[in-house]
C-alpha cells in the first residue's frame, strides 16, 4: 500500500505538480522496517545497524547530536535492500 500510495506521488509530482513539494518521509506499516533489515540480503547491513545502535546506546546525552545518527541515517537509505519492489 505504501509503494502504490509513493509511485502515485511521485506521478503527480512528475507529470502535473511540479511546483507542489513532496513529503521527505513515509509511514511505514508496524513492523516492515524489521521484516526488511531481517532479510537475509540484508545480513551485513543488519549487522552493521546492529553496532551502530550499540554505538548510540553508549553515547552521552550531555554531548549534543551523536554523529551515529547521521551514519544510521546512511546506512538505512543507502544500503538497505527492498525487494519485491
């Protein structure tokens, strides 16, 4: 439902409403994050979240933005595999 509800965004944006602005994020149903990232193709990227959020548990608060943030960020958007898409 969400990829039908993106391509139809994304038509509109590109064919009729270029001047409108399109939202930078999405909801996702409970649980599809998961279910992606436990994708076997996705093992080394899992792993990888997996020592990033480790990293971020173990940060101080008292030290403003943690910069695992910004590299969870781009791990997530760069190297997470979607399939069936």
């Amino acid at each position: 439902m969400v990829w039908l509800r993106y391509n139809a965004v994304r038509h509109l944006y590109t064919h009729h409403l270029q001047h409108t602005q399109v939202p930078a994020s999405v909801c996702l149903p409970f649980g599809t994050f998961d279910h992606v990232v436990n994708h076997p193709s996705n093992s080394q990227t899992a792993w990888t979240l997996e020592k990033l959020l480790k990293e971020l548990q173990e940060y101080s608060t008292d030290a403003g933005v943690p910069p695992t943030l910004a590299a969870i960020r781009d791990l997530v958007t760069t190297f997470l595999k979607v399939w069936g898409v």
